[in-house]
C-alpha cells in the first residue's frame, strides 16, 4: 500500500474514533419521551395544502392506529382517527385528524414549567379531547382555556384545521402561549419546527436543540436543491435521515464514518426511541375535510412503510395498521402487524443488550455502498405506495370526495405488510 494513502486512511480512522468518543458524552441527555416535528403551510407547498409532521419518540414503542366512532361514544362530537399506544386502554391519542379536518400532534418540552407540576402527563388525554370536540383553532383555543390548572401539560401543540389555521401552542402547567405559522413576521418562509423545548420558555433549557439545528439544515438544505415540500420529501429526508448537525455528518452520503457499520445512537432524528412517524395533510379552506390523509408509517421508520388513512374509511382502516383482534394467532392481540415486523427487524439494527450496547446501532444494516440496506430496500415498496395512491386521491380533490369503494379495493388489492416482512 502506498504509504501517503496507509497514513491518510489512519489519520481518517482516528479522526472516526474521536468523533465516537466525543458523542459518548451525550449519551446521559438521550430523551425518551422526545419527538421532532414541524408545520408547513401552504405557502410552502407545492399545492397550497398544509402538512403537519411528527415523528414520535417515546418509552411505549407499540403503536397502532384506532378509529374512534362517535355513534359509539356521546362524549365523541366529530369522529376521529389516532395513534395509539397498543398497550393501553386509556383515552389518548399521539396524533391525530377527525372528520371536519381538524388536525393535531405534540412535542413535549422541558422548558416551560417552573416546578414539577402535581398532575403531568396529560398531553395524550389533551389531544383527544381536541380531536373529539374541535373542528377549528378558535375551537382549540377555547378548550385551552377551559382547562384546569394545573393542567398536567408541558408540550408545544401543532394544529392545523379545514380553514387555513396552523399554528403550535406552547402550554405549560399555568398557561398557554399561541405561534402562528401563517404570520410571516413568525414563519417568514411558512414553515415553524418544534422539538423539545419552547421558544418562550426558559432560555437554553431543555432538550431536542441538536435534532431541531439538524431538520433546520434540512429544510433549508431542500430550499438550495430546489426540492418540492412533500410528504414522501419529510419522510424520505427527515424521517430516515441520519445527518447530525454538531458532529456535521451524514452516514447515507459517508457511510465509512460508521466504523464495521456501527454507529451511536444519539441526537439522530431517527432513533432507538422512535415509534412513529407520521404526516397529515391538510386540505384547501373550502375545499371538504374528508379529503385530509394522514400517512403514517407506524414503527421504527427505517424499517417500515407509509400508508394513507382516512377518517371516511371508519373502521376499514387497512388490516395491518389496527389492532389484530382476535386473528392474533398467539401474538398480542392489541399490536398491529406493520409495528410487530419493524420491531422485529429493528432488533437486528440494534442488537446488543448487555450493558450499554442498546446505545449502538448497525447502520450498515440501514443503508450501504451495496443498496441492500433495509431503506433501500423497502424504498420501492413505498413509492408503489404513493404512485398508487397520488393519482387517486388528485382525482378524488376534483370530485370533492372520497370515493369509498375505490379505497377499499386498494387496500385490499396492497399488501402493504409485504412491504416489511
């Protein structure tokens, strides 16, 4: 070997260990119940319909999608469709879209309580309150400030409607502060991004500061290639992205900085953490609620597909989003299918448990010089997805409805599940 290029090769070695060895000392701040998102208005889209992004991080890694009747419940006003933990029996939702297009997600954050407040972890219960009873933000707004304090709440609250509305609300134990995306003084480009912390919070507290420099590259990063703002553009460079912004990285484009394919997990927006990733897109103001989608990709998101849903479609939601009921076939029966094969394939990416090997992660089983990475691989099966689908629903805006039988016979004819098995 050629002794300039055997020095190059070790000095770019050890350059690679630093880098590991420096993001060690993050590891102690790896958030849990920590999600990355953002609101897009329609100034900013390439239709003029608003997209409304969160990407979940959480301790409760079985999701699933549910849909809520309101001929089933008096305290249901509009009928709705949700994530879920799979877990559970409590009335939450993580996100969410109801049939009059009234839309809602959270992050939480760390910045805007004084004191740990006697009653906390209501953000779920906040949010499906919301998606039950409100079809505008003057709506939410009202419901805001009916609340009892303390509320329970630290968490920045994004919320689009049928009529325009984007906005996040910051809401801590005592109050609530409104951001308006539309304002251009506020979102001069029309998008806002939230992690976890509140930009009228506590200065320089909180989490999430090195995701949200890092999806602020990327959107401005999309402005320079001239790339249309799209939901398959938020998953495909947001949601299975691992650039970080402090250590100015990208392992798709430099998939040598991860040594034998190995990684850290720290500070990625996609993480060990992440149970979901989903997007709403809104529609025109005037044009019918019913129209809204939300894709969701339920699961680790590197390693799973998006699926559109509709309110409309009640509970014919596609079989491998919902709880598996009684075909469980001896699995439980409260997960869905998509979410059980991710985290079976996630365990592979993330394979040692002793100690604190939970904290890395096989990259190269992600994405790799050969494209036999699993992104690479499922990318196909999700862009069948959105070539199928887009051409529907662009005709089901000029009908102005959704055509419910046509629906039905895609997901039945989509085997979606193929997709990560």
């Amino acid at each position: 070997m050629d002794y300039k290029l055997k020095i190059k090769i070790q000095y770019k070695m050890k350059r690679i260990l630093f880098t590991l060895i420096a993001v060690l000392f993050f590891i102690p701040l790896q958030e849990i119940n920590a999600c990355t998102s953002a609101i897009i208005t329609g100034k900013a889209t390439p239709d003029g319909r608003p997209l409304l992004w969160k990407h979940r991080d959480t301790g409760t890694l079985d999701n699933r999608i549910e849909y809520f009747d309101k001929s089933k419940d008096r305290n249901i006003k509009y009928a709705f469709i949700g994530l879920v933990d799979s877990p559970k029996e409590t009335k939450e939702a993580w996100m969410g879209t109801n049939e009059v297009g009234f839309s809602i997600m959270n992050t939480a954050s760390y910045n805007l309580n004084d004191e740990e407040s006697p009653v906390q972890d209501q953000e779920g219960v906040v949010m499906y309150n919301a998606l039950a009873t409100c079809r505008t933000l003057a709506d939410f707004e009202k419901m805001l400030s009916k609340m009892k304090f303390p509320t329970g709440v630290e968490a920045n609250f994004g919320v689009i409607d049928a009529e325009g509305g984007a906005a996040y609300y910051e809401v801590s134990s005592k109050d609530w502060i409104k951001v308006d995306a539309n304002d251009p003084a506020i979102a001069p480009e029309g998008y806002l991004i939230y992690t976890n912390h509140s930009f009228t919070g506590k200065m320089n507290k909180g989490m999430g500061y090195i995701r949200y420099v890092s999806a602020s590259d990327i959107f401005r990063d999309r402005f320079v290639k001239n790339q249309p703002m799209t939901v398959q553009w938020i998953f495909n460079s947001l949601s299975r992205n691992f650039y970080h912004s402090l250590l100015d990285i990208n392992l798709a484009e430099n998939p040598e900085a991860a040594p034998g394919g190995w990684f850290i997990d720290q500070d990625f927006i996609p993480r060990k953490s992440t149970s979901a990733s989903s997007v709403v897109k809104g529609v025109l103001p005037g044009e019918n609620p019913e129209l809204t989608v939300m894709w969701s990709i339920v699961g680790y998101p590197p390693v799973s597909v998006a699926v559109p849903l509709f309110v409309k479609s009640g509970k014919d939601l596609p079989a491998q989003v919902v709880a598996r009921g009684e075909n469980s076939e001896g699995l439980n029966p409260k997960n869905c299918e998509i979410c059980d094969l991710s985290m079976a394939r996630k365990a592979g990416v993330f394979p040692v448990s002793r100690g604190n090997g939970g904290k890395y992660f096989r990259f190269d089983l992600l994405w790799n010089r050969e494209g036999t990475g699993y992104i690479q691989r499922l990318a196909p099966y999700e862009e069948a997805i959105f070539d199928t689908f887009n051409p529907i629903i662009e005709k089901w805006y000029k009908k102005g409805s959704v055509d419910l039988s046509e629906l039905s016979e895609l997901y039945s004819k989509m085997d979606i599940g193929a997709a990560v098995r």
